[in-house]
C-alpha cells in the first residue's frame, strides 16, 4: 500500500523524459541525507489502480458496509 507525500523539492530528483520507479527516488533521497519516513498502517486497504481492482473494492464495500461506514 502507498500513499506518497512529498515537499515540491523532491521533483528536482526526478529525471524527465525516462522511467523512474519510487525505489530509485527513495534512494536518492537517503544517498542525499534527505529525511525520508513512512508510517505503518495496519487497517484495511485495497488498492484501486486497475477496472477489476475497483470492482472488487464497490462489492467489499456492499457486503461490508459496517466495516467502513461504523455507526
């Protein structure tokens, strides 16, 4: 799971014009002695990137309503 926040300084470390995964940003970064931390979540995710991923997530919510909705 990921949710990414970053000041707009990180973009000066991103290359134009070519593939750079989110590993290779994080390293240069650490390489760089920039701060980088995270924050474990341990509740209930489910990614929604793909039609069929977002599909499961409407059908979890209507079976599971309480699960997300408590009263």
């Amino acid at each position: 799971m990921g949710i990414y926040v970053m000041e707009p300084r990180v973009l000066g470390y991103i290359p134009r014009g070519q593939r750079f995964d989110l590993p290779d940003l994080i390293k240069g970064l650490i390489a760089d002695r920039q701060p980088v931390v995270g924050y474990r979540f341990d509740g209930h995710w489910l990614d929604i990137g793909r039609q069929e991923d977002y599909a499961h997530a409407v059908e979890s919510f209507e079976r599971d309503r309480a699960l997300f909705l408590p009263e």
